[in-house]
C-alpha cells in the first residue's frame, strides 16, 4: 500500500473523466498603481515629490538633499527652497 495513494492528484482525471474548467474573473473595488520589480523581485521606486531616485550624485536641487535614506539613494525634499 502506498501512502496518499488514495489522494486525487489534481493533474489526474477523476475516473477517467476530466472537469470542465472554470473561468474566473476577480474585479477589485480599488485601482492598484503598476509596480516595477529589480531583478532581484524588490519594488522600483520611482519617486514622487518628496523623493527623486538617483544612484549618483547629479548636482544640488533647490529644496532637496542627496542621501541615502528610507526609500534609498536619492534626492530627498527638505522642506527649505
């Protein structure tokens, strides 16, 4: 006797029949923004107006600081001008 072999595997036809597939459709409440993923799987930020992504420093922007902060290397906005 083998074990689970009383287990329906779900690549296998239950008595030689095989079930109809279903088709299903998932309709969310809320819009989700695209992401874009590294090819290591991390999220890609692509900055809004308190960040600016930058992996070098490109010259000063009024208003920001190049650091290395929370959301990594890049401009962040300082609140001065």
């Amino acid at each position: 006797t083998a074990i689970g072999g009383n287990i329906i595997q779900p690549w296998r036809a239950i008595n030689g029949r095989k079930e109809k597939e279903q088709n299903i459709e998932i309709k969310f409440s809320t819009d989700f923004d695209i992401i874009e993923l590294d090819h290591n799987g991390f999220v890609v930020d692509k900055g809004d107006e308190d960040f600016s992504p930058s992996a070098t420093w490109v010259g000063r922007r009024p208003g920001f600081e190049f650091k290395l902060g929370e959301r990594g290397l890049g401009y962040y906005k300082t609140g001065k001008k």
